[in-house]
C-alpha cells in the first residue's frame, strides 16, 4: 500500500489531538489500534495494513525510520516538490529540540 506521507502526517496529527481530548477514543485506540482507526474513518483498512501504536511519556520517546521512496531511496522530482519548502520535519505540539 503506497503511503501519501503528507495525509499521513495530517493524520497522526488529528488522531493526536482526538486522543488527547477524547479518553474513550484514546483507550479503544490503546486496545485495538485498527478498529479505532476504522471507526474514525468510518471505512475499513486492508488486511494487510498493520496499525502499531506507541506512546511517548517522560521515559519514553519513540523514534519512526519511515519507508524509504523508491528503489533507490532518492525522491522523484514530483515527490521533492510535494516535501519541499523548508522546515525541518516535526509535525507534533510537543517542545522539540532541532538537531
């Protein structure tokens, strides 16, 4: 299944937030992350899609290595001008640090 990263990373960020002010959502979603998500999107996923779910807290911090594109790892021209325009890539309302 080919990941549109950038409706990925909008996702996450409302799933985030919804978590954060919906208690029920956040324990259905801590229980059975696909069914959660399902029931968000009001559509199902394919079987071969596989929802982990991980929490960040004090002790905790949780690092994602995305797929890398292509064959090569190198972006199409296409792909570049869709990430492109600067920034340096957190997506999150925490306090980050840049490295």
């Amino acid at each position: 299944m080919a990941l549109n990263y950038d409706a990925v990373r909008k996702l996450k960020t409302q799933i985030a937030a919804k978590a954060w002010g919906d208690s029920q959502f956040r324990a259905e979603l801590e229980k059975n992350p696909k069914a959660a998500m399902e029931k968000l999107l009001g559509q199902s996923l394919p079987p071969e899609v596989e929802i982990k779910l991980a929490v960040d807290d004090p002790n905790t911090l949780n690092i994602v290595i995305p797929e890398k594109i292509g064959a090569t790892g190198e972006l199409s021209e296409d792909e570049l001008a869709s990430v492109s325009g600067g920034g340096w890539g957190c997506f999150c309302f925490c306090d980050c640090i840049h490295i």
